[in-house]
C-alpha cells in the first residue's frame, strides 16, 4: 500500500483549490480549477475528482483516503450546499452525493471556518486541544467552536455563525440584512468601514485591511484609532463567546489577522478587560499557526483525517 | 439486589434539599438540612450522606449510585465550589473529596443550570434532544448548553454563563461588577429594575417577578411593558446565542419563566425577529417540564444517571 492521502478541497466564488494531504499535514500535490467555469455543480466535482485521481497517480501508489470539502453556506450533517451567495449555483446542491457517485470513497463537507478550525486542531496552534475558538478575519467574520474535542456542528450542522452575533443593535447594516453583526466591524470589511468613517475618506475605493495597517505603521491617526476601535469590539466579543463554550485559547485567521500585534494587542486588552472574572488569566489570544495559503487545503483534508487515527501525534 | 437510586443534591445558600432519585425520574424519598448551619463545609457533607443512608434504609435493600451535587460557582473538572459569593464558605471547597471521603461512591458536582439542562434532558422537555440550550431565569440567569448530547463545560469546567453576556455596553450594573450583563435585564431581579425605572415607583421594596406578573394580568400599563421590555432583549440574546451552538430548542425555567406566555411571547417575537436567515423556523422555544420543586434534585441526580445506561429510553 503506498503513501496515504486525503483530498483537501476548497470551493471559493472564483478557485476551487485541491491539496494532496498527507497524515503529518504535507500538501505533496496541488491543483485549481476556475469555479465560475462549470454551470452545473456535479460538472465542476467531475472535473475536481479526475485532477484528484491525475495527482494521486504521480504519487505512484498512493492510497486517497477521501474527500475533505470546504465551501460556504455548507451543511455538515446533509452534505449540501444551501443557497450560497457567492457561488452561481442557486437553491441546495447536494455536493457530497456528487463526490461519492463520482468516485466511492468517503466525502465530508463543512464551512470554510469550521474546516478551518479543525485544521489548526490537527496540524497547526491548536494541538492536542479540546476547548478552543477559531475566528478568521476576512471580508466577513467567520469561526469554527471545538469543544470537547469535537467541532460544534448543532442540530442542523450550521453552528459557529460568530460573525452574525448582533454586537450593536440598530449599527451597521449587514449583508444578512440584520443591524449591527460582529461582522459589520470586525473584519477586513469592518476595519476599511471603520477607517472611511474615522478618516471622513469616503472617496477611497482601494483602501483596504492592509493598506490600512500599512497607513498605521506610518503613524495614520485614522488608521491607528480604527485598529483600536476594531480591537475593542473584538474583544468584548470574544469575552462574551468565552462565557458560552469556556475556551482555553482564541486563534485568529485571515486578512486582518496579518495586523499582528496591531489587531492583537487591543483585542486582548478588550478581551482582558471584558472577562467575567472567574475566566480571567484562562484564555490565550494568538494567531492561527496554519499558513495562509495552506489553511484552507489543510482544514479542508482535516475533515478526512480526523475521522482516522493520526500516525504520530 | 435492591432498587437503584441516584442521590441528587442542591446546595443552596439557606437549605441543602436531598432526593433519592430513580432511573425514571421518580423521587422516593426527601430531606432537608440548613447550609447556613455549618461552619465547615466537611461537616455538611458528613450530614448530608448520614441523611442519605437513612433514606436509603427507609427502602430496604436500596442501592446507592453515587452522588450528583449542583451548587452555586461550581467547577465540574476540580470537584470544588470556588469562591461562591452566596455560600457562607469562602475560598475552594473541595466538596466532592469530601463525599468520596465518607462514602466510597461515586459524586460529581455541577453548576445548578448546567444540571438542570441534564435533568430536562433524562427526565424533562429535552428527552432525545442533542443540542439544546436550558435557561434559568430567576435571581440571576443560569444556562446549560447541550451540544451533541453533552453538557459543554468548558476547558475548565465553568461554561455556560451566558446571563454573564454583555448585552448592553455600559448598561447596568452587575453583581460581577461589569456592566450590561445579561441577567441585569433578563432575570427576575431585572424586571423588578425595569418595572421600577418604568413606573418609577422607587419605594416598591416588596415588588418582584410575581406581583408584576399579577399586575400585567390586572392590565397595568408598566408592568405589560416590563414583560415586553424584559422578552424584547432575552429573544435578541437567545438569537445571538443560537449562532454560537445552533441548538434545536430553548428551555426556560425558573422564577421569570413561570410567567409563562406573558414571558414567552415577546421573547419568542423578538427572538424572531434576530434571528439569522439560516436558523429562522428551526428553534423551538418553550419551558422547562421540570417541575419548579423537583428540578434541583432531578438535575443534580442526572449527573449520576447520564453516566448509566437508562433503563427504559
């Protein structure tokens, strides 16, 4: 039996990327395909499964042990997709049944965030533990809970929507069409939201989560002041889902997450400042250790291994 | 071999109630010593197991299980209720070395809401739920949170404080010494708070959660919208918190909860209203089936039986 593999596939509006991964978390193989290029699903998973098959066979004999799927809007328990805004498909697409009739080998799908957070547990900060959040800081904010050990999925395999927690009721309008989501501040969007008010700039198209850190390393005030403010409504929000799951640590991902230190500090101090006392001095901040380009193949082909018995750890 | 019982315990600030529970939820038999008569925790417990053997003796060849103990400010993992404000005990109390020390059984010990989210669970509203949310309203506001059929504790046994959720930035002042809490709004404490700021009636020392209640029904304009007030922000936390853990149903129980539909049908319209597009329909929101006497010792017995096979379910 030669090398084990699982499929780590990521479906975004644009890319669908796909990863060879091994059990020590090796990408030894990768490909993309253009999403937008397939006007039905079941075409584009065709399509996924022979590049799968076409790597695997440069690794002479490898053994795919089955498809790990990210996507958004996706449901854990039916293996759908339901009604994702960014992808062209519309209505419910049965995704997983798709990958198992092409090729009969075992297909997991989860959100992009919840993959994700497995992925840390298995190869990145968060190794060997059980009660830990994941948040990435993207165009939205999305986060996967593992408690126990075990990925929160909820009855209906949509937990872990952090990003649509009404921080500020009546605030900022959200792409779900509700008022004042976590989300609507805290994420490259957010943060680009936050400085085009600040700064009074309303006529910058191309700022964004990283010219924004760009401007604040220079001393920008605006720019300064909206990492701050970010940082603090961060933080009062990571406190407020400490008291639900009771974390020992907070990863964070993404865009903004690059900020480092200048996102991290006034977020732990908010954070710290915002604990019920009994889980002060408990909860770790820090960054997610999955690379960025990685993470998503990574979370996605821990979907597979985490149902295995890993080799070495 | 004789019938099986569970003990279940509530210690509370006053009075700590013993029960022998049965595998189906029966109570057979109870008793009642003072908490406040006892300097030492120790000796409570040398009480309280001296109680529970006689019980057991009143039922000949009776078998004993183990202890389940809920308690205020209590830690799962540790076995010890720590630095509880309302127990005349300060510091850790390590209580359940303490029972092991005088019986040889087995004892566990819990927060009241996180056994009382067991206790709906084998014997109430919540029997085959695995994901579901259980919500005490009455001085303060308790949770339990059930994920995939099991009570989230948390990395370090103390999860599930959700009446510790910042709802209301610089809102009121809580017991914890934060503000906007939760439970300062949401409780029965907190409609007393809104009722008095409503109608200010300042000098309304006897008013509480049960008089409001009776004068809503009598029609008085205040307390109709203390009810309304106090539901509009518990159905936006319970939105909030079904993004976290997506739970099937919500349980309320407790002092505020006995208000019934008065309580419920502003809380079930407001948690409508916030509730994220993709759990809309999905949640059942309703009350506990733990009756308000019995609940205690249910909960804390479930502790015991969730740990044995159920005989008949």
């Amino acid at each position: 039996m030669g090398k084990r593999f699982a499929a780590g596939i990521d479906i975004g509006g644009t890319n669908t990327v796909i990863g060879l991964v091994d059990e020590q978390g090796g990408i030894a193989g990768r490909a993309s395909i253009l999403t937008a290029g397939f006007d039905a699903a079941e075409d584009l998973v065709k399509a996924v499964c022979e590049k799968t098959v076409a790597l695997c066979a440069q690794h002479g004999n490898a053994t795919l042990m089955g498809f790990g799927i990210g996507a958004p809007s996706a449901n854990y328990y039916s293996g759908c997709i339901e009604h994702a805004p960014n992808l062209k498909w519309s209505g419910v697409i049965p995704l997983v049944s798709y990958f198992t009739k092409h090729l009969q080998l075992e297909a997991v799908l989860t959100n992009d965030a919840n993959a994700g957070a497995l992925g840390e547990m298995l190869f990145g900060a968060a190794k060997g533990l059980k009660d830990f959040l994941f948040v990435t800081l993207g165009t939205g904010l999305g986060s996967g809970i593992v408690v126990n050990g075990q990925l929160v999925y909820g009855h209906d395999g949509m937990a872990g929507e952090m990003g649509h927690v009404i921080l500020i009721p009546d605030g900022r309008l959200c792409g779900c069409g509700r008022k004042g989501c976590l989300e609507t501040y805290c994420s490259a969007t957010g943060i680009r939201k936050t400085f085009l008010e600040k700064s009074g700039r309303k006529d910058h198209p191309e700022i964004d989560a990283k010219s924004i850190f760009d401007l604040a390393e220079e001393g920008d005030v605006f720019a300064i002041e909206s990492f701050k403010y970010t940082g603090a409504l961060l933080g009062l929000a990571l406190a407020n889902s400490v008291a639900y799951t009771s974390p020992s640590h907070i990863f964070l991902f993404g865009g903004l997450a690059q900020a480092g230190e200048r996102i991290l500090q006034p977020t732990r101090k908010s954070l710290k400042a915002n604990l019920l006392h009994i889980y002060k001095n408990k909860v770790k901040l820090g960054l997610s250790q999955l690379a960025e380009n990685d993470a998503a193949i990574l979370g996605a082909a821990s979907l597979i291994w985490n149902k295995h018995q890993p080799a070495n750890s």
